[in-house]
C-alpha cells in the first residue's frame, strides 16, 4: 500500500495486486508500462497513452518530481513502514532537532550503553529494549551529547516515556 500525495494537496491510497494492476482509492485499474529508458515510461492506462518522465527523485525523502504528457507534478510518497512509524510516533524524528529519546513501545531496559556527557553520533547504539520478546537496539537519531539518562537497566518503560535526553 502506497500514500501518494501530489502537488502536496490531494492524496491517493494506491494499492498494487502486481505490477500492472491494481487499485487507485479503492477503484480498479489496469495499464501496461512500457520503459523507454532510465527514467522515461509509455504508459496505456483506460485507453489513453502517457508519457512519463521523473525529472528529480530524492529517494531517501521518498519525493518525486514527474512530467506527465509535459505537465510537471511533485509526488510524496509514504509506504506501510512509513505508517507504521507514523503511528510510534518517529515519523519526524530526522527532520528536527531530537532533544530526548522517547520509548517506541512497552518494555523492559535489557541494556544502556551510553553514559551522561557521551558524545553520540547518528546511528550509534543507545539502548537495547526488549519489547514482546524481540530486542530493540534503539539508535541515536542525531549527533548530541547525553544530558541525562531516565531509566536503568532492568526497568520497565511506558510506550513514550523519555529515556534519554541530549544537550
């Protein structure tokens, strides 16, 4: 399933049963796509021919920027990961200044790794949760230095509760 939002106004639910059909919000489609080259399509779709062109794509941000018969339209696109990060609340981590660590989930600290006045980098190991039996190895989402460390190994944790905070 796939959130697409285009020229950030409307927003379509795309849903895909294989790679030339599918649903568009529920309806039916069907077309047949054709690769001209690296980033240009021929697209039959209800009997009307497109020619498609993504002229700038930011994969990492999941944004597109398509010509369509030469109509330019900016596409953002959210996939089931992104809900599901939406919905634990990290879908904006990356795109602000994180201040603290907030846990995903329930569960149990099995580890803390950092100590306070570490230097984290983005990425670095901070924390393993164990969370419906699984170990979740909790990440720094940004480059900071721990101000403060709110839990302790063995302690339980709420869904949101801070775990840690950066300067």
């Amino acid at each position: 399933m796939l959130k697409v939002k285009v020229n950030n106004k409307t927003e379509h639910n795309i849903e895909f049963e294989n790679p030339s059909s599918g649903n568009i919000d529920g309806k039916a489609f069907s077309w047949d796509v054709i690769t001209v080259k690296d980033g240009s399509f021929h697209i039959i779709k209800d009997h009307k021919s497109y020619n498609v062109e993504v002229v700038k794509a930011d994969v990492k941000e999941k944004t597109f920027t398509i010509s369509v018969n030469g109509n330019k339209y900016q596409l953002a696109v959210k996939d089931k990961f992104d809900e599901l990060l939406k919905s634990l609340g990290l879908d904006d981590m990356a795109s602000k200044k994180v201040n603290e660590i907030k846990a995903p989930m329930p569960g149990l600290v099995i580890e803390v790794k950092v100590n306070e006045g570490d230097t984290v980098k983005k990425g670095d190991s901070i924390l393993v949760l164990e969370a419906m039996k699984m170990e979740n190895n909790l990440k720094s989402p940004t480059d900071g230095v721990v101000k403060k460390i709110n839990v302790k190994k063995g302690q339980a944790v709420e869904k949101n509760q801070v775990l840690i905070n950066f300067i």
